[in-house]
C-alpha cells in the first residue's frame, strides 16, 4: 500500500485536509462542552434538516475513534484527491457521507463520525486497485484484512454491548464506494451502476425521513420525539408535545408511557386527534 503523503503535503490536498482539521476543531469543541448539537442526527432530520446527515460527520466520540478515523481519510482520500481533483473528491466525500448517515439514522440510532466516509473511500479504492493500472496495488492485503476484520468485530461489539458502533454506516459506505469503483472502470455498464447508487441513496433518504417509523430497527426508536414531546409539555407548550408525542407513538404504537403522555398533550390543549 501506498504510504501516507507527509504533512508537508497539505496544501495539495485542500479538500482532505479541510475535512480532517474540520473533524478535529469540532470534536475538540464538543469536549469542551460547546453546543455542536445543530450538526448531529436526531429528529430535526424529518423535519428538512438534513445536512445533519453530513455533518454528523465531524465529531468523534474518543481519541481513538478521532486518529483512526483521520489517518485514515488521510492515507486514502489524498490519493482520491490528486487523481479526480478537489471537486470530484468533496462530491465522493458529500456522497458517502450523505448515503452512510441516511441509511446508518434510517434503520439504526444516530451517529458521529467519519467512518462511514472512511470504508467509502476504501471500497472505492479496493476496486480501482484491481480495475484500474493508475492504483495498482494501492489497497494491498493487510489492508483488506484490517478493514474486513474491524468491520465484522465492530458488529460483534456491538451486539454483545461493548461499545455501540455505526456498523450500517460502514457497511452503506463500502458499498456505495464499491459501486462508484464499478462505475468509474465499467463504462458499459456506467448508467445502470449509476443508477443504482443513485436509488441507495433515495432509499436511505426516505428512510431516514418519511419512511423512518416503518424502518427503523432500533429499541429506542420514538424516545427522542417522546422526550421532547414531554418537555414542551411541561412547559405547557401543548401543540408542540401533541406533535412529537404523536410522532413517538408513530414508532413504537404499542408503548403506554407514549400514549399517556400523548392523551395528557391533547386534553392540555383542549383539543382531540384528529
């Protein structure tokens, strides 16, 4: 594998760069307790805000998550970088964002971080290594077997609670890079490839918008609509908690706590569902 370009090497990689020291100065700010709350995915997100689903992006929850995620992007996006050109890679960089957060918010919890973006650009890069003769051998064995076996042990953390991992924004990304990988060196097949990148990602959007309800997978799907509908409600904000406790009943129908707490925003309100 091609080893990482110095430090020296920035300001050929201004789109990398951008994105790494983005990440870093948002993580360091939400450590030190600033608010980064209008750039993570929550509920806001069926609501139009869906830049959350790029933005998400930049904060990591620990250093280890920060530096693996940074080298990373560094290693693999620079070389992105000096062969499509600075807009072609923010596009890659906006795509796997967009498609890993909206199908990772769509079935699962949110998350943070540049991992989805990571296994993007490594899909990517595993199919121009073996298609293309300008990255020959760029992805190598042991880096298949670094990205294939975090994958699959971040799946095993997560199901035996050692620490919750964004395992379907890893899996949508590598595909999603796959699939660009396929498009670029597969130009018969160019339009149908691309097509189908582009419904992943109408899929995922929906998903994580209008569709969220009927497709989310997670046991805390509703909570957040449910919390914030029980604090407009002691506020006495009465048709905002009708609004999200309705929606919070829309994910987990069976759920009395959701019901009751909805049944109180109506009679405060004076007003029935309608």
């Amino acid at each position: 594998m091609r080893p990482a370009p110095q430090l020296t090497e920035i300001p050929r990689h201004p789109v990398v760069a951008g994105t790494a020291l983005l990440a870093i100065l948002t993580t360091l700010a939400w450590w030190s307790k600033v608010d980064i709350s209008p750039l993570r995915e929550n509920a806001m997100i069926r609501h139009g805000e869906i830049w959350r689903l790029v933005t998400s992006i930049f904060p990591h929850v620990g250093w280890l998550h920060l530096a693996f995620n940074i080298y990373w992007l560094w290693a693999l996006g620079t070389l992105v970088e000096e062969t499509f050109g600075h807009l072609k890679t923010a596009a890659l960089i906006m795509l796997f964002a967009l498609g890993s957060g909206a199908w990772q918010y769509s079935l699962g919890a949110g998350g943070v971080g540049l991992s989805g973006v990571r296994y993007g650009l490594f899909g990517l890069l595993w199919i121009l290594s073996r298609r293309d003769e300008r990255f020959k051998d760029v992805i190598d064995g042991p880096t298949i077997q670094l990205f294939v076996g975090w994958f699959f042990f971040c799946i095993v953390a997560t199901f035996t609670h050692y620490m919750e991992v964004g395992n379907i924004a890893h899996g949508a990304g590598v595909v999603l890079g796959i699939l660009v990988g396929l498009a670029i060196t597969t130009l018969e097949r160019r339009a149908p490839i691309t097509a189908g990148i582009g419904a992943i990602l109408l899929v995922g959007l929906w998903g994580a918008t209008l569709g969220r309800p009927r497709v989310n997978l997670s046991s805390k799907s509703g909570s957040e609509e449910a919390q914030w509908g029980y604090q407009a409600l002691v506020a006495h904000r009465n048709q905002e908690a009708v609004r999200w406790l309705r929606e919070a009943v829309a994910y987990q129908p069976k759920s009395a706590r959701f019901w009751y707490e909805l049944g109180a925003a109506y009679e405060a309100s004076d007003d029935g569902p309608s």
